[in-house]
C-alpha cells in the first residue's frame, strides 16, 4: 500500500467551474418556486385592482390662449395719434407668469368658494362632487379647528342641517365650534338625502394647490400660444377653473392698458370745467358790455385788428398749453418711482420725438410693474428694465429742456406780437377796442373749448373699445378618461412589486442561510477537487445501481466510477476509497454503497466496510445479519471468512458490517488489526469501499486515513453547514487524506451546473419515474 500524499499529477475534476455565475442556473434555482411567483402575482394583481379602485381619478383639463404679440387699442383706428396711448408689446414669457401669478389664482379661488370642498363616501372612498352638492357653506370666520377637523352635514329637514351632531339652520350665519358659518341651500333639502362631508381650507394653502396643478407653457418656441392645463378630481370644476382664469387676466390686461386713457380723461375733464366758467364769464360780459355801450358792429378795420390779434392769441395760448404739458411731463419725469403714477397726458405735443419718449418710458414702466409682481428685485430683467428707464429718463430731460427753451421763446415774441398790435388798436375809438378785447377772450376761450370736447370724444371712444390682447383659442374641455392613477403603470408595478417578493424572500433566505447550496459556495471557501455531483431524488431505494436500471442518479454515479481511475496511484493493484463528511447525513453511506454495486455490476471484486462503529447504518438498510462483523475482527475473535457476507443480487459484492458497537471504537481503530485487514482485502478485491464516521464530529476516520488510496467527502446541498468548508480545505492543504476530493450531494434541479438537462431525453428518466420498492428505507 502507498501512503503518498503527494499527487503525481493533478487531480481529475470532473467539472470545470465556471469563472461566472452561471445565468441559467440562477434562473433555475428561482425557477423551482414558480408556484410561489404564480400565487405572488395574482396576490399583487389583486391588490393592483384594490388599490386603483380606491384612487381619486384626477383628470386633465386643458385649453388654448392666444397672447397678440403686436400694438392694440387706439393705435388701430389711428385714435389720439398725438397722445401716444399704445398698449406695450406683449412678451410671452412674462404673460405666463402673470397667468401663474398667486394674485391672479387668489381671485379665482375666492371668486369660485375653491377653498371649501364637498365630497360624498362611496365604496371607494370619499369622491368630489363640487357643484353636485346640495348644499354651499361660506366661511365667515374660521377657527383653527376648522381646518383640522370635516365636518358631516346631513339635511334633518327642509331648512336645518346636522354639522357633526349639531343642528342648525340654513341661510343664516351661525356661530359653530368651528366658527361663524352660513350654510345654503342650492335644492330644496330632503332628510333622507346623503350626508355631505365639507372640508376648509385655508385660502392660502387652496391657492398653492392649484398653482401646482397649474401648468402654463407654450405650444412652441416660435409661437405665441399658452396652453393651460389644470389637474383636477372634478373635470367641471378645473374647466370653470380656467374659465375664471382666462376672464381675471383679460380684466386686469385691460386695465392695465386704460391707465393712460383713463387719465388722460381725467384731464380733460377738469380743463373742461374750468374753461366752461371762464367762457361763461366772458360771454357774460361782450352781452353786458354791449347793452351798456349800444354796440351793434365794429369797423372793418377794427375786424381786420381783431382778426390778427385772435390768431395771434390763439397761437400763444397753444404755447402755453404745449408749455404747461412740458412742465407736467418734466415733474413726471423729476419724480421718484414711487410717486410718479401714471404717465401725464401729451396733448397739443407735436414732436414726435418727446412722444416716443414718453410712450417708450410708460411702456418700460407698466413692463416693470407688471414684471415686479412675480420677481424679486434682483432679477437680471428686472434691472435691464430699471436701466433703460434711466436711460430713457435721461434723454426725455434732455430733449424738454430743448423744446421748453423753444416755447419760451415762441411766446415771447408772440407777447411781443401781442403788444404791437395793442397798440395799434389805440388808435380804434375806445368802446370798439374795448369790445375788441372782450370779444377777443370770448373767441380764444370758446375755440379752446371746443377743441377740448373733440379730444373728451375721442379718448372716451379708445376708452371704451380697449380688448385685452388676448383670444381663447380652444375653451377649457377636459378629457374623457382620468390622466391618475394610470392602470397600466399601476398594475405593472404591482406586477413587480409581486416578481419582487418571492426573488426578496428567496435572497434572503440563501443571505441568512448557512448551509451549502450551490457549487460556487464551496468553490468560493475551498480549492480541493471537485469529483462529482449527485442529484436530489425522491426515490427512498437505498440501491439505485440495479443491472439495466437508467436513472440520473445512476448515471451519476457510473461517471463517478469512471473517474476513480484518474486517482489511482497503481493502474494493476486495489483500491481503497474512502467515503466520509463533516456531519452525519450528508449521504455517505447512499453513495459508498451504490458506488461499490456499481463496481460489482463491471465483474470488480468489491467490498464495503461498514466502519462507522458508533452508528452504523448499511447492514440495517440491507436487512443483513450484524451478529459477527468488524468489530470481531479487529479484537481477534473472528477472521476475515467469518466476517465477509455477500450482498444478495450482487455477485462480485460484500460487506462486512460493524458487528457488535465497541465501547472505544477509536482504539479498535488504531489497533495493528486494521492494517492487517487492508492488507488481505486488498489480496481479495479490486475495490475497498469504505463508510467511515464524519470527520467533524469523531477522529475514526483520520485514523483510517493512512491505509486508504482515496478519500471521497460528501458535502450535501442545504445541510452542510459553510464553517466546514473551511476545515475541508485546510485538511485538504494539510495532506491529512490521500487524494482529498469533494461530492456534491442531493443538488436541486436548479442548483446543477451539470444535470440539469444532460439526461432528459433518450429515455434516461424511466427507471427514475417508476415507483420505489417499499421494503428498504432509505439511507443517508
């Protein structure tokens, strides 16, 4: 007998190992618990359908707004071209924020009673019903608990309502727990209507709620056009929503743009009044002066006189009026930014210069203002804006100074006009220059006058055709199918929340496992060899390797026969191999009794030792007298021939069982006898199989060690625990076992790199399928 431990040649293994997880085998391994995903699915499934029936629809409500990017109002029937009231031109970006402007929804959600809600319990849940709702509660004055707290109203008659176990009547303001309340009836109530649950809120929280739903944006770069879309459980009331919203921002754009107009009117009014007096005053007195002096006519040198000197009155008071309007737009111009207010009126103003300096700085202003409700001063808009109007101030100072020396001179020299013709009309008698001069005023107050009432007209007709620069292109209309929850979405993440759940469970249970399950787990912890793996079977036939039986395991077993001979250190002497584990159970002794009869079944000599003195196994599965066996042996008291039994069905097969349990098996297996036994066996038969004790748990099979050729350990699929793994490979590096290699026992379908497939055609599964033979238990 050789005892080298040290190979000639690498070990045979049987299965290379694969660098990478195998995707097939980890599809397998879940694969074997597709009940459970079934039953996980249909669960999820279920609770898909539950979970969206008690979801609030929300629906989509969109429509279409046209912003005109170009000059409206006065401008388009050529109306006070003089006084330069233009609207500004729209910018698109700035218009979508005054749509989403806190302001502007604040008015909409007070105009529409938002901040109260109604609902109704369904089967479902509670579901809005907005304007379904029999009832409408106004919020005078809030308590905090309103808030906090729904309250149920349910109709107790035709004119009172229950609030959470209170009655009170409608259409009258009550004081509650909750504060002062009025409740309306918008049908006549019935008492045995639904209950109507009423949530508050308060306006500002309802205000940000549907700025959040709010969506403005354009329909592209190049177009002016903003569709709105508004998110709502209730369609009519996101569509009375927007309809509110579209109508709140016409209203302020047109008041916006009647500022100028409105002031300007404002102007003409009050010169009108004051000219009116001063016209009846004069005409007042030409009657009087008339009477007293009995004038019916002047001469016609004194009509040419009168003639030249009214238009040379009428010349200087235009001056002065152009010169009063320039001392009105310098104050503008002078005043700070928060007293300035509106624009003044550039009547009678003739260059076009001033008036587009004027409409440019109103124009810059009411952008300002308007982009100033929505940004903060550090906007970089907003400071362009600011330095513009500086810009533009600057130039306007500049050119009123010009134009106000200009008019300053101009009446000048019509004073100057003014009083040569004065005295010139000297030398007219005296009542007729005294009529003249009264009769002058007259006709200067009275053109004055009427020139006033045509520019009244005119900014009253602008006035009151002023349209926002906006159209409604598509009204708010809501879609037909709810946009949330979405049930597609819904029910594939259930889906796989459900594939989840078991892959979830199933990784955790390998995390937390500590045994073996698959090849890698010893591939990863230990380098010894790898010599087979056998597959889990129902079959409970201690003896698969019956003649002409085909089975997986039966193959498996004949290729672990066929790979004995790459461990042989003698290719014409006997062989020892020795089978043990590191705990009991892992199937030694299954696979050291088929492997001999698989021996047997090719005309080898073989036979098995039952060597595990503390707690043997084979001669009880076998149904095999224990009276005399090797325990007898190895004390003396038997020989070799007493001990040796055939296995019955197997020629070239024995056993010699344990016999009798010794008190000290370790020292029987140390005794000389042992190798006394060896060294006959391997005289008589080609093949020694022996069943030794788990190495973990008692040293007989170290002691047995030096006389084997091989040593097969047995590591089992979900019962070895990993801890062994480590001392397997210090055995291993150690040398304490000649020819050390590993079998993989009662691997899953699932678990096999190998098996899984190779012999599932060809008839290899008849023997396997048919039923067991009930009078042998099965081993392990």
């Amino acid at each position: 007998m050789s005892s080298q431990n040290n190979y000639a040649y690498a070990p045979y293994q049987v299965y290379e190992a694969e660098s990478s997880p195998n995707l097939r085998v980890i599809l397998m391994r879940y694969a074997r618990h597709w009940k459970w995903f079934v039953l996980s699915l249909v669960l999820a499934g279920a609770g898909a359908y539950v979970f969206f029936m008690f979801q609030t629809p929300i629906y989509k409500v969109q429509t279409s707004l046209l912003i005109k990017d170009d000059k409206k109002g006065l401008s388009e029937d050529n109306i006070l071209k003089e006084m330069d009231i233009f609207a500004p031109k729209k910018v698109v970006e700035n218009e979508m924020e005054i749509l989403k402007s806190y302001a502007l929804m604040n008015k909409v959600v007070g105009e529409l009673g938002l901040d109260v809600k109604y609902y109704q319990n369904t089967d479902f849940g509670k579901r809005e019903i907005y304007d379904a709702s029999p009832i409408r509660v106004i919020v005078e004055r809030a308590t905090p608990s309103l808030y906090e707290t729904e309250l149920d109203i349910t109709a107790t008659g035709a004119k009172t309502v229950r609030i959470n176990d209170k009655i009170y009547p409608v259409n009258q303001s009550v004081q509650t727990p909750y504060g002062r309340l009025r409740v309306f009836a918008n049908k006549p109530l019935q008492v045995d209507s639904e209950m109507v649950v009423v949530q508050a809120l308060p306006r500002q929280v309802a205000v940000d709620k549907y700025l959040k739903n709010l969506t403005v944006e354009t329909t592209s770069k190049a177009s002016t056009v903003l569709q709105m879309t508004l998110e709502d459980a209730v369609p009519r009331k996101g569509e009375a929503v927007l309809n509110k919203l579209i109508t709140e921002y016409n209203q302020a754009a047109v008041v916006d743009k009647n500022i100028v107009a409105s002031n300007t009117l404002s102007f003409i009014e009050e010169r009108l009044r004051l000219i009116a007096g001063e016209l009846s005053t004069v005409e007042k007195g030409v009657e009087n002066y008339k009477s007293a002096e009995g004038i019916t006519d002047l001469s016609s040198q004194a009509q040419v006189f009168l003639a030249t000197v009214k238009e040379n009155d009428d010349q200087l008071n235009q001056t002065n009026i152009k010169l009063g309007m320039i001392e009105d737009i310098e104050r503008y111009v002078n005043s700070r930014s928060d007293e300035r207010g509106v624009a003044p009126a550039t009547l009678s103003v003739s260059d076009p210069v001033l008036i587009g300096l004027v409409g440019k700085l109103s124009e810059l202003e009411l952008q300002r203002d308007q982009l100033s409700r929505t940004t903060t001063a550090s906007n970089p808009i907003l400071q362009s804006l600011d330095s513009q109007i500086k810009a533009t101030r600057t130039s306007l100072t500049d050119n009123i100074t010009n134009m106000k020396q200009s008019l300053i001179g101009t009446r000048m020299k019509m004073r100057a006009t003014n009083r040569q013709l004065e005295s010139q009309i000297r030398t007219i008698p005296h009542k007729e220059r005294a009529l003249v001069n009264i009769t002058r005023q007259q006709s200067i107050k009275n053109n004055l006058y009427t020139y006033l009432l045509e520019k009244r007209e005119e900014t009253a007709l602008s006035y009151a055709s002023t349209v926002a620069d906006s159209r409604t292109i598509d009204p708010p209309r809501s879609g037909a199918e709810p946009v949330k929850p979405v049930k597609a979405t819904i029910f594939l993440l259930f889906g796989l929340l459900g594939l989840m759940m078991p892959v979830g469970v199933i990784a955790a249970r390998d995390v937390l496992n500590d045994r073996v399950s698959r090849r890698s787990d010893i591939e990863d912890a230990s380098q010894v060899p790898i010599m087979g793996e056998i597959m889990a079977s129902r079959n409970i036939d201690p003896l698969v390797m019956v003649s002409g039986k085909r089975s997986v395991i039966a193959e498996q077993i004949r290729t672990l026969r066929t790979n004995l001979q790459f461990l042989r250190s003698n290719p014409t002497g006997s062989q020892v191999v020795m089978f043990t584990s590191s705990i009991s159970g892992e199937g030694k002794s299954f696979l050291s009794l088929n492997l001999g009869a698989s021996l047997a079944l090719v005309d080898r000599p073989t036979v098995i030792l039952e060597m595990d003195l503390r707690k043997p196994k084979l001669h009880s599965v076998l149904d095999m007298p224990n009276t005399v066996g090797l325990s007898n042996y190895l004390i003396q008291e038997a020989s070799l021939d007493d001990v040796l039994q055939p296995i019955p069905g197997f020629p070239n097969y024995h056993i010699i069982t344990c016999g009798p349990i010794p008190p000290n098996p370790a020292e029987l297996l140390s005794s000389p006898q042992l190798e006394k036994l060896f060294t006959e066996l391997r005289e008589r038969f080609a093949y020694v199989i022996v069943d030794s004790p788990p190495i973990g748990l008692v040293t007989d099979a170290q002691l047995i060690a030096p006389h084997v050729d091989a040593t097969m350990f047995m590591v089992r699929h979900d019962h070895t625990p990993k801890a062994y793994l480590r001392m397997i490979d210090n055995l291993y590096k150690e040398n304490r076992f000649n020819r050390l290699n590993l079998v993989l026992n009662g691997v899953g379908g699932g678990e096999s790199y190998q098996y899984g497939y190779s012999y599932n055609y060809g008839g290899y599964y008849e023997e396997a399928n048919k039923p067991a033979k009930p009078a042998i238990r099965k081993i392990r």
